[in-house]
C-alpha cells in the first residue's frame, strides 16, 4: 500500500432518502476502507455525489411538484447531511449536474467521436400520442420478457437485472400518464460503438485475477455474450446537452454522464480550495495511484465494461480502476426495502432510532458480500447487545473503571519489557495481523468475526487474570491494570474504522482523540504507548442496549417479516 489512493462509491440517485442496503452496498464499506487507509498513514481522496440526471430524476420533480433544479439541489443537501450523520468521511460529496461533469461528459464524448468509437444512428423509439412526446427508456414500463416482472423499465429490469430496450417489453405504458396510446417512430440518437472496444476490454478484464467472484462473473457474462453498441443520448431536457446539431432536445444518456462523475466531483473537490491538484489522481501515467471502487451488483456492468470503453475509447492517459468490490442485495426479512409498503429502513429513519455506529458495525458485520443478506431487528439486537455492549463496551467499561478506582485516574506503571514478551501480546499480534489483511483485502465480514474475537480476547484476558483478587500495589496487579489500559486503547483504534464515534469516546478517556497515522504497525510497542501517569478517567456508559420492548416498536414502525 504505497502512493496514494483513490476510492469511490456508487452515486447514489438524488431522488429520494436512500435505504440500508444502499448504504451498506457502496458508501459505508467505501467510507470504513477509506478510515483504515488515513489511519495507516496513507494518502486518500474518497470521492461521492449524488447521481442527478436521467428519468427518475424528472419524473420524482414532476411528482413534488418543483423544477428538477431545485428538486435536486434540496435532496443533494438532504443525502450529504445524512451520510455525515452516519460518518461518512467523504473527502468530497458532488452533483453529477455540475459544470465540471457537463464539460467533462461533452470532452469524453467528442475525443471517442473523433477517435471512431461515435456513431449517429437511426433507430426506432416509443412515442407516446397521449403524452406528446418520445419516451426515453425509463419513461416506459411494462412486463419484463426474461422474467415476467410486470413493472420492468425500459432500460433494465429491477427485478432481474435483464439490461432491456423500451421496445424489448411487453404491453409497454407510459411512465408518466399510463397511457398504451403508444406507437414506434424513427429518431436519431448517438451510439458508443462498444462493439470495437470490446477486445481492449476483455484484455484489461481479464488482467484483474484479484477482483472478486461477483464482479469478475458479471463483467465475463457481459463479454461473454457480446458487448453490443449502446446508445447514450435520450429524448431528455434535464442532463447534459449534446452539442450537435439536431439534437437540441436530447442529453447524454445518464449511465453516460454518471460515472464521468467520479472525476467531475474530484475537479469540484479541486476547485474548492487552493492548492488542491485533481489530475494526480485521473492522470495515472506513473501508476502511483490505487483507485478502488464500492457497488452493489447492478452496477458492476456498468463499471467493468460501459465506463471502461469510454476512458478507453478516449486514447487519453485516465486512471482505470484496479479493484471493484461489488455486493448483493441487502433484503429487509427477505423481502425488498419498500417506501411505498412503510416495509424497511431508510438513512434517515436509522438515525432517528439508534446512533449511527450501532448500525455501522451491524451492517458491516453481516455486508452481503458472497449472497444475499437479510436485516431483521432481532440480528440487529444480538449485535448491539450481546456484541457491541456485551464484549466491547464491557471490556472497556470494566477495565477502565477497575483501573480509575485503583490508582486515582492515572496509567499505572508496570514492567513493558515482560508485558510485551507475554503470550497474550503474541496472541494479539497475531489477531491483529489477520484483521489488518483481512481489511486490506475487502475482506469486511471476515474482518468483523476477527475483530469480535479481538474483544472476547480483552475479556478472557481479565477472568482469567482476576485482577480483583490481586493484592494491592504488587507488581503483578500493575502488569494486569497496564496490560489491560494498553489494550482498552488499542481496540478502540482498531475499532475506528467502523465505529469511529465510539472508538473516539475511548480515547478520550486518555485525553486523545483520533488522528491519521495512528494504525498499530508494531503490536509490541502497542502495549508501552500510555505514558506511567498519565491522566484516565472511566467512560459513560458506551452502548445501551436494545430491550424488548424496543425492539417491538421497530418493527411496528418499520414493518416485520411477512
């Protein structure tokens, strides 16, 4: 891990309060790999935005009743205050409406133009006589014909994640009036000629022997079955235009725009404050930087090949990715996050209910990284009771408050050379270097079972010792209180990534606070860190539990298993 490192997560739509699995599919796995990098000391730019243009966007203002610039504008602010709230570090949150994504999107498109990759075709499109206009993909809905789902888009099917044209479906309506008054009439639009770019793809898919199995799978099925021209301009008036002749009232397609984003908010992360050089991260010519990206599933393709082909086709020296770490479904009881059926948890309802890190480490705990995962309240309370306050805070709360009560608020003294050649700080070394590997590998699940056993660990450590049962003053009892005062701030440090608001309540019953470059490289040197003296005080209580009673009321509120 040297250089620097580019991370970004899935663009979340503007249209809406987006749900748990969204969260935890892209920007909270982004965010906790983001947190254990600038801990290491590493360099970072973790980049987000709200994905603004295409369809839903217009049909969600339509529906609110405001023009489709202020509509997004409020929900941009609405997404970028909730993800603070769940402490999402972003270096930078932008808008794929921006000017800086406009001339970008417009600059792609004319280099793979004048490079042969542009085509303008004729084609047939859905017009709807009722509505008087053409339907893009997304203003078309009907049955879908791979899997029978009877509110499939014209672009993709939700359901089976089929990629469909509006003319692929069966008894096709309009989007915004319903009507079946519909008819197909020639029109023309831009096609990316994916078809040449095709073997370049493929070659760089296939130099990546370390992604995952999900989005290796996908990507391959894509090549596999034969990556076809797409078109990327629709009968649109809010995106980015097309400056071209008789395209007047047609913008780039949003699967087009939205990924040019990613560099788009980095120029905006740039242009917010001097001195800031966005082209070290975009212009890789010296290989010096590693760019991951976070995504659920049904963005994989879009990743893996359509984005590919447009920073290929360019012939200009862009950052490809090197690692795509891609998720499946988070399900609610099994069943999907519905607003409309009051069934599942949105970002902001969460935090409404309970802190932002008792969700954190849940969803990470149980990320939907090999399958599908399924949310239920009473997984939720097992990781908040019995892991959160039954190991973690118990072992702080019991250490800490032992350990105040017998030398006054101070670190005690003790013996650093026998403490540090103890079997306990060996077996923590050893713990500790699986759990790094394991977050530096995308590894999250795996990860948390590590961490969890990093805390069971503080706790057999002090029954087995039964430090109250040690005479006071010995130096055996002062080797037991350091060894366990070092560990308390350990944990809390190795916790940071994923709950960073509790670990930095640990902290600062030691008068600190988090700060990069705090990452335990030598584990050894981990256990003499706190000065003999040095200031302690016992914390509030760290987690309260989820009762019973509670947990009813979550899922009245929210809606319980079918």
């Amino acid at each position: 891990m040297a250089g620097r490192h580019l991370i970004t997560s899935a663009l979340p739509y503007v249209n809406g309060v987006k749900h748990l699995g969204n969260l935890v599919g892209s920007m909270l796995p982004a965010d906790v790999y983001a947190r254990y990098l600038r801990l290491r000391g590493e360099e970072v730019l973790y980049i987000c935005a709200t994905d603004e243009h295409g369809t839903p966007t217009e049909l969600a203002a339509a529906e609110a009743g405001v023009p489709v610039d202020e509509f997004c504008a409020a929900n941009w602010a609405i997404q970028k205050d909730i993800g603070e709230r769940f402490g999402l570090s972003w270096d930078y949150f932008g808008r794929s409406s921006s000017p800086q994504n406009h001339a970008l999107t417009q600059h792609f498109a004319a280099a793979l133009e004048r490079n042969g990759y542009i085509e303008e075709r004729e084609t047939d499109q859905v017009y709807s006589n009722t509505d008087g206009r053409f339907l893009p993909d997304r203003y078309v809905v009907g049955t879908c014909p791979n899997c029978g789902y009877d509110r499939a888009r014209g672009d993709q099917c939700e359901n089976c994640t089929k990629l469909l044209d509006p003319t692929d479906l069966i008894e096709p309506r309009s989007a915004i009036s319903g009507s079946t008054d519909l008819e197909i009439r020639a029109t023309r639009h831009l096609f990316l000629r994916q078809s040449l770019l095709a073997p370049d793809v493929r070659q760089w898919v296939e130099s990546k022997t370390d992604w995952p199995k999900l989005t290796r799978s996908i990507a391959m099925k894509w090549l596999d079955e034969g990556l076809e021209d797409r078109s990327i301009t629709r009968d649109l008036y809010w995106g980015v235009p097309v400056n071209r002749p008789g395209f007047e009232n047609k913008v780039f397609y949003v699967w087009f725009d939205a990924p040019i984003e990613y560099i788009g908010a980095t120029q905006e992360w740039a242009n917010a404050a001097p001195g800031r050089d966005w082209k070290k991260f975009w212009y890789d010519v010296d290989d010096e930087v590693t760019y991951t990206q976070f995504m659920g599933k049904d963005n994989v393709a879009f990743h893996t090949v359509s984005f590919p082909c447009t920073i290929i086709g360019s012939h200009e020296p862009w950052k490809l990715v090197n690692y795509i770490k891609s998720f499946n479904w988070l399900t609610y009881y099994g069943g999907k996050f519905s607003t409309s059926q009051n069934r599942g948890v949105f970002m902001d309802a969460a935090l409404d209910v309970l802190p932002a890190d008792y969700w954190r480490y849940h969803l990470i705990s149980n990320a939907p990284e090999s399958d599908d995962a399924s949310f239920t309240w009473e997984g939720l309370a097992v990781s908040v009771n019995k892991e959160l306050a039954d190991s973690f805070g118990n072992f702080v709360s019991r250490t800490l408050s032992f350990v105040v009560s017998r030398t006054d608020g101070t670190v005690p003294a003790g013996d650093d050379d026998a403490i540090a050649a103890s079997a306990f700080v060996a077996d923590v070394g050893e713990r500790v270097a699986r759990y790094d590997a394991m977050l530096a590998g995308h590894e999250y699940r795996k990860a948390m079972h590590e961490l969890r056993d990093l805390w069971s660990a503080g706790n057999v450590f002090w029954e087995q010792q039964q430090p109250w049962k040690m005479t006071a003053g010995s130096d055996e009892l002062a080797n037991v209180m350091r060894t366990a005062v070092q560990y308390v701030r350990l944990l809390a440090v190795l916790a940071a990534p994923v709950i960073p608001s509790l670990a930095d309540t640990v902290l600062a019953c030691f008068g600190e606070t988090l700060a990069p470059a705090q990452w335990p490289t030598d584990v050894r040197a981990e256990f003499a860190r706190l000065a003999a003296g040095a200031a302690l005080r016992r914390p509030e209580p760290l987690v309260q539990k989820i009762e019973p009673d509670t947990l009813a009321g979550f899922s009245e509120r929210f809606g319980a298993a079918e």
